[in-house]
C-alpha cells in the first residue's frame, strides 16, 4: 500500500512518515498543497493523508482539485481545529473521513485501515494469479493453499508485482514505489528482496514465479495450481 502524507510540520510530518513505514506502508511526504497536487495526479496512492492548514493552497482547495481533476483516491484530512463546521466543509470538499490533532497513532492507523477496507468493498480486497492469492486488507499471502510468511517490504514488492501482473517492472520502477523517491538506487536491494520471495513463494523443480526479463526487470507471471 502506499501513501502520500501532505504536512507542512516538518517533524509531524517525519514522524508519520516513519511510524507509517514501520507499519508496512510505502510512504511519501510533501509539505504543501501545489506539491500535493502535483505528486496525486501522477502518483497513484491508495490513501492521502491530508493536513487542513498548508501554504500555498490548503487542504480544502487541494481535495477539491483532486476530485475535480477526477483522483478518487481515499482522503484523510488531518486538522488542529475541532468545528464541526470545518468537518462539514471537508468532507463536502471531497474529503473520505476526518481526524482532529492531536491524535494517537493506533487512532490514525485504524482510520487508514478502514479506508482502506471501504475503498476495496467496491471489487475484490483480493488480487490473484493463478494459485498465488493475496489479500490486500489483511495482507494475507497464500500459494496453492499455504500461507507465506512475508516482511513488510517483501509484502511491498510482491503486491506492486501482482498489482502489474504480466507487466516488466525494472529495478527503478520497484525501488522508487517500495522505498521512495529518496532511494539511492545504489545497493542490491531489490534483487535480494527478489530472491527472498522466490524462496518463499516457488515450488522444488517448478519454473519461479517471479521472472527475470534480461536487461529488462522483473515480472510476476500466473502460477499454476
């Protein structure tokens, strides 16, 4: 899953964007609402966290050019003020739920997770390829029946994978959806994720069911019961 946090307090905004990426999410950070527009129209994000208060355009502006603009991502809008009238206006504004500050985080994880269920309500919370199944609510992965135990950023890469079944995806592509825009790109990182999963998800004797295309990437292809 990932995530596109829009705060313009630099220290709330880091310690979300770790405290988020502990639990599993890809996360990326912006601090102002031209930025946010930008990055959720060329990004797609599962949830946008969202701040009421930003320079430039503020968080009600941003929601509402985004649903002009047609992005039907979830949107949770964080604010410091507890009106009911500014909760009115945010989510007339296009916003999916709202959480006032200060807030816990297992408040504001919980909240996540329900978007995130109610988004996937509309099809299927799971995506499959051949005997490969995986729950993107639960984060459930299961092959031919067995269930697979996975890290987070194993979890990451395997999903942007089954998400683009079919499809090549070069190490760049990977690296910058699981780690971030920030990722160096300089280490193996992502070919030993690759061969972590592959001993995880494929079969004695039977063909992987992560292919490498030379020169190319990587790309999931449908497993066989």
């Amino acid at each position: 899953m990932r995530l596109l946090v829009v705060e313009d307090d630099a220290r709330l905004a880091d310690v979300l964007r770790r405290g988020l990426s502990e639990e599993g999410y890809a996360v990326d950070a912006c601090g102002n609402g031209v930025e946010a527009i930008l990055q959720a129209t060329v990004t797609t994000y599962d949830v946008i966290v969202l701040d009421l208060m930003l320079p430039g355009k503020d968080g009600m502006a941003v929601c509402r050019e985004l649903r002009v603009s047609g992005v039907k991502t979830p949107i949770l809008m964080l604010t410091a003020r507890d009106e009911l009238d500014d909760v009115v206006k945010g989510l007339e504004a296009g916003a999916d739920d709202y959480l006032t500050k200060p807030f816990a985080f297992r408040e504001l994880r919980a909240r996540l997770q329900s978007l995130i269920r109610r988004a996937a309500g509309a099809a299927s919370p799971q995506i499959q390829a051949g005997d490969l199944v995986l729950d993107m609510v639960t984060r459930d992965v299961r092959r031919a029946g067995r269930r697979i135990s996975l890290t987070n950023k194993e979890y990451q890469v395997l999903e942007y994978l089954i998400h683009n079944s079919g499809r090549v995806l070069s190490r760049s592509m990977i690296e910058e959806h699981v780690w971030g825009y920030d990722y160096d790109g300089l280490s193996n990182t992502v070919d030993v994720h690759i061969t972590r999963l592959r001993r995880k998800l494929d079969r004695p004797g039977q063909p992987s069911i992560i292919e490498t295309v030379r020169g190319a990437g990587y790309r999931l292809v449908d497993a066989e019961s």
